[in-house]
C-alpha cells in the first residue's frame, strides 16, 4: 500500500542507527526529504553529518534502518552507490585525466554506452560522444563556465573546479544531489557566487512548481557554515549528538539525531542577503544543535514535528 | 639561490663546457698513458678509436659487420624482454590493485622475486630456459615485473576512495572503472615506472650476453675486453648510453602526448 503523496519523496531515512565499535554515531534517525527541496543538513564536527551522507550515498551501509531512495519511480533501498543519487565532494569530484567537457560528458558515456558499444562501434560512439559533450556544453554554461571547457583540473581554480564538479553531477539528472562541504576550501567571495548558483537551481525548482510541474532538483549540502546553510537551503536540519538521552532511558549517549527541523528563508540569486536579520536562527540553532549544556527532549521534538 | 631558472641560451652554453671538459679530460689521460707506453691499448687515444670505429663497421673475417649483428641481436632481445615485461606487470599490478583476493595470492611471489638479484640467478634462467632467446626474454621480464607491477599497484592503492563511488554515481559498471578511471589515472606512474626500468632491464641482458651470449652488446664487450681491445669496448659503451636515452625520450614523448594531463600536473 501506497501512504499519500509517496511519490513526492526522493529520500527517506527510517530508523537509521550507526555505530563503529564503541563509538555510538546515529541513533534512531528518521528523515523524509520531498522532491525540489534543498535542505542544509547541520550539527557540531563529529555528529555523522558524513556518515549520514555517505549512507545516503550507499558507500557505507547503516548498522540499522534503511534508507530508500527514488529509484526509477520506487523507492528503493540505498544500499549501493547509484546513478540516481549525484555527489560533489570538497575535492576529489573530479577526474584529472579528462578536461572539464569530458569530465562533465563522463556521465553520460558511462550511463548511456557501454565498453562494447566504444570497442566496436566506432561510427557510432563517435556520433554519441559529439552529443554527449555537446549537451555537456550547455550544463557547463549553465554553471558558468562556457569558456573553460578544454581545461584539465589542475588548470582551473578550486571555484571552477566545483563548478564543474556540480555541472557533472547535474547532467545526470539524479533524483537527488548530495554535497559534502562543497564549498568549505573557497574563499568567501567564490563560495557566495557558487551559493548564488545552486539559488539559480533552486529557481528553476520554483517556475516549475508554478507550472505544476516536477521540481528537477533536490538536494542535500553538508556545510559547516550557519550563513550558507540558511541561504541555500529551503530547509534547515539539524544532527546532534546532544539531546536529552537519558529522558529517553539510555544509560549512554546513543548517537546523533535529528533535533531540528524548520522551514529556511527563501532567497533569490541575486538578492544579497542581510547576514544580521539571520541572528534570530542562527541563536536558535546554536541553542538547540551546537550547544552541549542545552539538552532538547526528543519527545518534545518528535510531538512538534507531528504537527 | 637554489633552483633558480637561467636562460635557455646559458643552459646550452653549460651543457656543450661540460660535454666539452669530457673530451678534453679523456684526451688528456690518453696522451698521458701512451707517453709512458707508446702501445696502450687500455685508453686508446683518438686515432687507435678510429681503428677500432673501422673494426665494428666493417665486414669481418666471417662478412659480419659487428655494430649491425650486435645491435640487432641486443635489441631484439631487450624489445622482446620489456614487452613481455610491460605485458605482465601491467596486469598483474591492475589484478592486484582492483581484485583484493589476487593481492593476497599474488603479494608473496612479487615480494620475493622483486628482493632476487636477477644477475645472481643467472643460473636459475640457464637451467630453466636454456641460453637461447626464452633465456634473454625470461630473465628481462622477470626483473622488470615486480617494480612495474608494484609501482600499478601502489598507484592504484592511491587513487581517492570518492573517485572510484563518484564513477558508479555516474552510472559506470566495475569493468568500466578498471578501465575509465583506474586504467587512465595509473597510465602515467606506469610509463615513469617503465622508464625506470630500462636500466636494469639493460645490466640484466648485457650480464646474461657476458656469459652465454655469441652475439650481443654483451658478448662483443666481453671478448674485445679480454683482447685489451678498448677502442672497441669504450665506444660500445656510448652506444649503450645512446640507446637508453632514445628509449627513454621515446617513453617520454608517448608520455606527453596520452597523458597531457599529468605534464600540467607536474609543471
């Protein structure tokens, strides 16, 4: 049986707990993310932000729970890495052999022929890959990049390598992008004109809802960095391992979980946000995310978010 | 200051001073040696090299001209030898750095024959493969494997572990990592790895044509040796030295123009 509006989610995370050894990581994590959502997923340094992530990703399988993703229209669980999850890493996203074309093009060759088809049919690989870095072009052009595209890696800057990075993970017009600290090795000025890029996105994600259409991105950005997460995001979650833990019967601390969960100020690409008016949220989420003396009780979480 | 740049016309003008100083030392102790004894042969001076020159160009008792026969049979062999080598190392360092089972049951038998001096097991080569081609080609192969196939290996152990689930993020199957992103980022380590390996490949077949070879680089230094025939000996030498610096600008033209990328790299 379908629950309501099952189609809308491209993720969702039931029961998911983690743990290596000893050291305790998640712990009862549940987390539904809809179609064209952005959401900046938060916490203090060592609350699995990562791990979450990469189980997500489904290069590390969670001790417990399953996570399930849109996968051709069903959700399915996520328990290798797919093409309908992208991912752009801090670095290493991108292959320094190919140039910024064949690396965004990558994608496609990959997905859409196989090793027999390149071996053999020379006439007609020839004829795909013109395709293939043509429509790589214009996703290069979208992130701005129009005039680097016959550049390898290690010629371009840390922001066009991102760039680039998100452009190649773009064209495969995956259910879902994950980002792990995209932006965390740029200086602040390159790091705003990327923000400024993924808002592009999520625009595209609000003329399509105003056509009723289905909103082409979701995403999920991992920073560190309070400012960028409620500038890019639409929705601001929180992980942390400080939570009210022996309310809940736990002689240890269980692992992290979600401890918040609020809607994010929307903003348009060019609109440069006033830094001082997001006091408010960021004091709320250093409170009830980042602060280890200030313990929320799940229960109380749990119940809001019912509602 | 160290490794400060100097003009191009500079590096000429030292390159030609020292290539110069070696000429001019060379005849130097020549002239010194043959004031003492009219007749040395060990450093001939210039007119006894063109003996020798007339000696290794010429047709022979027997019609062979020895520079042709030699560097046909030495280069052969060495051809024949890396290939193999290059064959061989290639996988067995791609099975090892993919196929974690493989890494296990290949790591013993690379580790030891990697710590073998191939000339001490000469021996080995002779009982196993007799003196003829198979010989040459065994003992250079088996030389070279171990450093190729570690240096893969390695390689491979360093690829980012992000690249490898990036590519299946982009729809790649396993083979097509192996090949699209394993093969391609390895390919340039490799060559520098085979550069390297020329010159061992080299001291292996020249000490196998020393003792079993009739012709070769090898067996032609040997016997003019035993004659005192330096001026034949000393150009051989050259020869060799030519040779591997062709080999080696060869690999490294192939090097830059497959893997442009890894020239900017190290730029």
């Amino acid at each position: 049986m379908k629950e309501d509006g099952h189609q809308d989610f491209s993720l969702q995370c039931q029961k998911v707990s983690h743990w290596f050894g000893e050291t305790k990581v998640l712990f009862d994590l549940n987390l539904k993310v809809k179609a064209g959502q952005f959401v900046s997923l938060i916490g203090p340094s060592g609350c699995g932000k990562s791990t979450l992530l990469r189980a997500i990703l489904g290069t590390h399988i969670p001790n417990e729970g399953q996570i399930l993703t849109m996968q051709n229209g069903e959700l399915i669980s996520a328990d290798r890495p797919g093409r309908d999850r992208g991912i752009v890493y801090q670095k290493y996203s991108l292959y320094p052999f190919l140039t910024a074309l064949d690396n965004v093009a990558l994608g496609l060759k990959l997905d859409q022929t196989s090793a027999l088809f390149r071996l053999f049919n020379w006439s007609g690989w020839a004829k795909k890959r013109k395709n293939f870095r043509d429509r790589a072009a214009v996703f290069l052009e979208k992130v701005g990049l129009g005039h680097a595209m016959h550049m390898y890696p290690s010629q371009m800057s840390g922001g066009m390598q991102q760039r680039v990075a998100i452009a190649q993970a773009l064209i495969m017009e995956p259910e879902i992008i994950l980002l792990d600290e995209p932006f965390g090795a740029l200086d602040e000025a390159t790091r705003e004109e990327l923000q400024e890029m993924l808002l592009l996105l999520y625009q595209e994600n609000q003329d399509a809802i105003s056509k009723s259409q289905k909103p082409p991105y979701t995403l999920i950005i991992v920073t560190h960095e309070l400012n960028e997460a409620i500038r890019v995001g639409d929705r601001l979650v929180g992980l942390s391992q400080y939570w009210n833990w022996e309310e809940a019967g736990h002689d240890s601390p269980p692992g992290a979980t979600v401890v918040y969960d609020k809607p994010s100020p929307i903003f348009k690409p060019n609109e440069r946000p006033d830094y001082e008016s997001f006091e408010n949220i960021r004091r709320e989420i250093r409170s009830y995310v980042y602060n280890p003396d200030i313990l929320q009780s799940r229960n109380e979480y749990l119940m809001t978010k019912l509602v | 200051m160290i490794s400060r740049r100097i003009s191009r016309a500079r590096q000429i003008v030292l390159s030609t001073l020292s290539v110069l100083l070696l000429v001019l030392g060379y005849t130097w102790i020549s002239h010194r040696q043959h004031q003492v004894n009219p007749e040395d042969t060990t450093i001939p001076n210039w007119s006894q090299l063109a003996e020798g020159a007339v000696k290794f160009t010429q047709p022979d008792r027997k019609g062979q001209r020895w520079l042709v026969e030699d560097s046909l049979a030495t280069a052969k062999r060495l051809a024949a030898g890396i290939s193999l080598g290059i064959v061989f190392g290639f996988m067995i360092g791609m099975s090892m750095g993919c196929i974690t089972s493989l890494e296990a049951f290949l790591q013993p038998p690379i580790s030891l024959l990697a710590k073998v001096p191939q000339t001490a097991a000469l021996a080995v080569y002779f009982v196993f493969f007799g003196t003829g081609m198979e010989m040459y080609v065994a003992m250079i192969s088996f030389g070279i494997i171990p450093t190729l196939a570690v240096t893969v290996y390695l390689a491979i152990k360093d690829i980012p572990s992000e690249m490898l689930d990036k590519a299946y993020t982009l729809g790649a199957s396993h083979f097509e990592i192996a090949f699209e992103v394993v093969f391609k980022q390895v390919l340039p380590k490799f060559i520098d790895a085979v550069r390297l390996c020329i010159g061992p490949a080299i001291v292996f077949l020249i000490a196998a044509e020393m003792v079993v070879g009739d012709v070769g680089f090898g067996y032609r230094i040997r016997l003019q040796f035993k004659l005192t025939n330096m001026n034949v000996v000393y150009p051989y030498l050259v020869f060799l030295a030519c040779f591997g610096f062709l080999l080696d600008y060869m690999l490294r033209f192939l090097q830059a123009k497959i893997c442009p990328w890894y020239q900017n790299n190290s730029k």
